[in-house]
C-alpha cells in the first residue's frame, strides 16, 4: 500500500506543479523508476494502475520484463546504452530515452529493421556539460538531430536530460529551461521521423520544477519505492 500512496502524492504534486504554470496535468506521465528494485515492488506498482516503468541496465530489466510480461506494462529504458546491446533495447522498450550518438543511432535502427519496428527515442543532451555524465554537448544536438532523422526505423520524439543534483530544486530550473529552448530550435527545422513530443526531465528531488517548465515524463524512483 506503501507503494501506492506513493504513486498518488507524485502524481498530486504533477497536478498542483501543472496547475502553476497552466499545463495540462494529463500531458505529463510518470516513470517509476524500477531499477535495482525486485519485481514484486513492481508488480505492487502494477496492482495500483501504475504503467511506465524506467529501467537502466539490459540484463536486469529483460529479467524483469520477461517475468512480468512485456505486454503488461510501457517500459523506458532510461540508463547508458552500449551498442552491442542495442539489439536487446529494441526487443524490449517502448522507448529509450538515451541515445547520444549517431553511432548508437545507427545500430538502433538496424536492430529495429531487422524486427520490422519503428523504435522510439529521445535524444540524450548533457545539459550542464558534466564529464561524469553521458549525452550529447548542448551545441552538438541538433546536427545528431539531423543525422538521426534519416533512419527509416528511429522516431525521434523528444529529448532528454539530466541536470546536476541540487539540494535546492530551483537550481535545476535553469536547465530545464534550456532543455525546453533546444527543443523549441529542433523543432522549427521540420525534420522527418522526428516530434519534439517529449522532454524526459525530473528526478525525484526537482520534477515539479521540471513539469513547470514543460517535461512531459518525470523519472521517479527514490520516492516511489524508497532509497536503494
């Protein structure tokens, strides 16, 4: 029951967030982020209603996926992507959020030919040029934007980041605003295969700051199912 009162005051606070800044609260979905957590506190997530579900690493997540159903659930692969592991990614997620290269691009694309699927993604910005972490540079995305619009089998809908950790929220809101801006510069080039629908922005420490400044899917984990 834990579990889903936490799903409710999540998504209570995505309302209250969305109602500040006059969106509409149905655009904005819930990840919760199902990494290193057992399949039981998924599939308790699962019983309250709750659909999207984040993984970071292929081999726990296919685990996971194939006991729970691939069916049952939306699934997100939100963790660093290797491209020998692409071929895994594809077969199994609704989306991957992390694609940061052309090289990563490429392989999806291939994979997905090969199974006669459309694979949704995200584009990966390190938005505050962090060296720990992964993503394309901020002025490197839309030239990986034009580039990965020509692959027949990739439909790029969005965007994703993740900004620093800061014990104040507010702090983040400035890289949430720039994600937004780059998304807006993406979007006026009217590539093929691509809809700047999403912007994949929030944790569970600032989403109501990132759903005031237009994400359209937070990923929470922390506060859905406790510290790891």
């Amino acid at each position: 029951m834990q579990i889903q009162s936490n799903i409710k005051k999540i998504n209570d606070d995505i309302c209250a967030a969305a109602q500040r800044s006059g969106r509409d609260a149905s655009k904005v979905t819930l990840i919760a982020v199902s990494k290193r957590k057992p399949p039981e506190m998924v599939q308790e997530a699962m019983d309250a209603g709750h659909r999207d579900f984040g993984e970071n690493y292929i081999q726990e997540a296919m685990e996971k996926i194939d006991l729970l159903g691939r069916k049952s659930a939306i699934w997100h692969f939100i963790g660093h992507l290797q491209s020998n592991k692409a071929k895994f990614a594809v077969k199994y997620f609704d989306l991957i959020h992390t694609v940061d290269t052309v090289k990563l691009a490429k392989e999806i694309n291939r994979q997905a030919k090969k199974i006669g699927k459309t694979q949704k993604i995200l584009l990966q910005v390190n938005i505050a040029q962090e060296a720990t972490k992964s993503g394309a540079k901020k002025n490197e995305i839309v030239g990986v934007a034009k580039q990965v619009c020509q692959f027949d089998n990739l439909h790029v809908s969005g965007l994703m980041c993740m900004p620093p950790f800061f014990d104040d929220p507010e702090d983040a809101r400035i890289y949430f605003k720039k994600l937004k801006q780059i998304s807006n510069d993406v979007e006026t080039l009217n590539l093929p295969h691509t809809t700047m629908t999403h912007l994949s922005m929030g944790m569970s420490n600032d989403f109501t700051v990132a759903v005031e400044e237009g994400a359209t899917l937070v990923r929470v984990g922390t506060a859905i199912f406790g510290a790891r």
